[in-house]
C-alpha cells in the first residue's frame, strides 16, 4: 500500500495520469484508510481559518470514475452503488455505537470514539466527525463536512458537506454546537463553536445572519456561541426596525 505521506503527491498530476497508473488500487485503499482513521481530513482547522485540502476531494472524485457499478448485499436491502466507496463496518474496539434500524456510513468517512448514531442516519465519504457527537434519526452529515466534539445533530437534521469544486469549502460545525431538529446547512457555511441553531433554520452560502446583539450581519459563517432562530416573527429594537426585521 502507499503511504499516506506519498498520496498528495501521487494525485497531484494529471486525472489520466492518476487513473491510468497501475498503483491506483493502493492508493484509494491507502486513502480510505486515511480518511477513515482521521489521519487525512478534507479541511484542517489553523489559527487562520480552515484549510482545505483540495488533493483529497480529487482523489474521491476520482474514485467514482476509476470504478464500476455493482450489486451490494448482505446490508438490509437491495442496493447497487458505485465499488469505490460501499458502507463501512465497525469494530466494537472503534467505540462508535452504531444503533440498528437502517443507517450507513460510507466508507472513507471518520467516525471518533464516542459517536452515537441514532437511525436512519447516513454519513457520506469524506465526512469528518469528531468524538462525543449525536447523529440523530434521520440526519444527513454530508459529503466531507467536518463536524467537531460533542455535537449535537437533531433529528432531520441536514448537512450538506461540499464535494464539488474540490477547492471550496466543506460545511463545517465546530465543537459543541447544536444543531436543532429540521435545520439544514449546506454551501461550505461554518458554524462555530457552541453556536445553536433552532429548529427549522436553513443556511446556505449566501443567506443574510442577523445579528441583533452586535447590529452586524453575517454571511457563510454563525459567530461563537451564538443563537440562530427562523425570521418568522418581528424582532425588537431600533436597529431591527430600520433593517425591516
């Protein structure tokens, strides 16, 4: 297998190049592995922001194409799906609890010890979720979203991950946010640390946060420890009233 030290450089060339070499089976093995003990992440947290790992969401999108359709059994239910990424088992040493009753998680996807996974949830390839966190019943935690510590996503609750382009960034919920029951956050928002959103909140890339406390606005991103509530009724104060709210 290729080491993981040696696989931004093996992607790193041209797609036919990558596909067409004969180490491209040990590379996505070697990937997976990655991705699945948390060695290699899409998005690191620095000092400066995130920092997304562009090689990584080649190297997926890759992987679609190297490989074929087929019938996978032995999971509850008929299914046919790409080979390159079929839902992952977990060891009980792994320290996930995995409750029975129709979730997946896809293979190349991080799950912490600690995790609890209440079903039907799914978790999708490159997705990133760190230890004490609560995927809750019917749940979506997207295609290389990064999901922190002790998390809480609510039933319903949607994550929309960011695949493609591989240079954007993933949504990401920092540690020990809340995410209520129905919310849904997609197009690389960041929510950070111990930020709530209530039930029923929908952020996209370019939906208008209002911030009532420091009269500001915010777009792609819900401050630390912030409130978020659905625009449904007025709000109070002179600086609401003046921007329509």
């Amino acid at each position: 297998m290729i080491a993981l030290a040696e696989l931004a450089d093996f992607y790193d060339r041209a797609d036919a190049d990558v596909l067409g070499d004969p180490t491209f089976a040990s590379a996505h093995a070697a990937l997976l592995q990655g991705l699945e003990t948390g060695a290699l992440r899409v998005a690191w947290p620095r000092e400066a922001g995130w920092e997304v790992q562009t090689w990584i969401k080649r190297a997926i999108l890759l992987g679609f194409r190297a490989t074929q359709m087929q019938e996978m059994h032995g999971w509850g239910a008929p299914a046919i799906d790409k080979t390159a990424y079929p839902p992952r088992r977990f060891a009980l040493a792994e320290g996930v609890r995995l409750v029975p009753g129709g979730s997946a998680v896809r293979r190349g996807a991080h799950l912490a010890k600690g995790v609890v996974v209440m079903p039907p949830a799914y978790v999708n390839v490159g997705a990133y979720v760190d230890e004490g966190t609560m995927v809750d019943s019917h749940a979506l935690v997207g295609s290389c979203a990064q999901v922190g510590k002790r998390v809480h996503l609510s039933a319903g609750a949607q994550l929309g991950g960011v695949l493609e382009p591989a240079g954007a960034r993933p949504v990401i919920v920092e540690d020990e946010a809340f995410i209520g029951a129905l919310a849904g956050v997609f197009e690389g928002v960041r929510i950070r640390r111990r930020a709530v959103l209530a039930p029923g909140v929908v952020l996209t890339g370019s939906t208008t946060v209002y911030d009532l406390v420091n009269e500001c606005t915010w777009k792609g991103e819900v401050p630390e420890g912030a409130v978020v509530v659905p625009g449904s009724r007025p709000a109070g104060g002179a600086w609401a009233r003046e921007q329509g709210l």
